[in-house]
C-alpha cells in the first residue's frame, strides 16, 4: 500500500502462555506513532484487537478496533507454544492499512494552528469555504512577494502576512517594531490571481 508517510515499526513484542497470546506493536507512522495491540484468550470476552495512536498529552486514543467476534474462530485456541505472530500478525497488519488510511487523509497540525488557519479561510471563503491549494499554488506563492509568517500578537490575534521583506523589522525584531515602510517592493508579484 501506497502512503505519503515513512511507517516504520519501532517496537514488537509477543508473549504466550497456557491460556492467552498477545501481540503488541508500535509503529511510526510520518508525524503519528500508534499502538496496535491483538489479545487472544481460551474465552471470547476478554479478547480484543485494536490500534490507538499517542496524542499531545501522551495518551492513546482508540483509532480503530476489529471485534474479536470477526477473528477469534480463525485463530488458534492458546497454549504455551503458539506461534503468535503466525496466528495473530495478519490482524496486526489489517489495523495498520485501516489506520494508515484515516492517518493519511488530514494533514495533522496543532489545534492552534488548525484554528487559525480554519479562520482564515472562512473569512476569506466564507463560513462553510473550501478551497484547494495545488502544489503549483505553493510554489508561485513561494517565490512571489514576501516571506509567509504568522505572528502571535499580544492581543490575542494572529497576523498572517506575505506584505513584507525577509529583513522589515516587523519580521525580525522580537518586540513590537512596525514595519520601516520599505516593503511595497516585495509586495503583489506578477500574476497574482489576488490582484486581477
Ligand atoms: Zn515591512
């Protein structure tokens, strides 16, 4: 399967005894790691297969999970000596395409961010705005008029701009210096769609 992210497994371990197996695997999946985890015991109940990945405060939200009611007939009944990534790797392997698949579909940001960026393009879209930004779109605006940045402001706002030179001390200084009024040079590059 194809995805737009390194997925290397970081840790696996598997452990057997009389009455229960049990796979456990994390995975770095691009900006993610998740925890997968397959549990097989003599009854049903107890058993379970899941993937959670680890959030900003360190603790694993469930992703997605395969009811043992699907899987517990194709799997051995336990005893010590079990091959346990034979019996449960192929359902390991089922969570991660499951998992790469909602992973990769958003670009993940901080909740900050998203919120920020979320509110500029409502108010530039309007409230239920969508808008598609290609790589053709990312590179013009790159070598066109100034550097992006955003900045936090003291008041709570957020400024996004573009209007101004890599050395305007509204960019470079750490406290509040505007802008010299030397920046209209770096300002509306040729062919910007915003200006015809
Ligand atoms: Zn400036």
């Amino acid at each position: 399967m194809s995805t737009p992210f390194p997925h290397t497994v970081v840790d696996e371990s598997v452990s057997a005894a009389e009455r229960y197996y049990t796979l456990l695997r994390i995975v770095r999946l691009g900006p993610h790691t998740v925890r997968v985890r397959v549990h097989r015991e003599v009854e049903l109940e107890p058993c379970f297969a899941a993937a959670e990945v680890l959030s900003c405060d360190m603790t694993w939200t469930p992703l997605v999970m395969h009811h043992p009611e699907c899987w517990f007939d194709r799997t051995a009944t336990p005893f010590k000596h079990v091959n346990v990534k034979t019996e449960l790797e192929p359902l390991a392997d089922d969570l991660m395409r499951r998992v790469t698949a909602i992973l990769v579909k958003s670009i993940t940001l901080p909740e900050h961010v998203l919120d920020v960026v979320g509110a500029l393009l409502a108010v530039a879209y309007g409230s239920t705005g969508e808008h598609v930004i290609t790589p053709d779109d990312v590179r013009w605006a790159k070598a066109s008029g100034g550097p992006f940045r955003a900045i936090d402001r003291p008041d709570g706002s957020v400024l996004f701009t573009k209007a101004h030179r890599h050395d305007c001390p509204l960019l470079t200084s750490e406290c509040e210096i505007p802008c010299d009024g030397r920046c209209q040079a770096v300002q509306a590059g040729a062919g910007d769609p915003a200006m015809t």
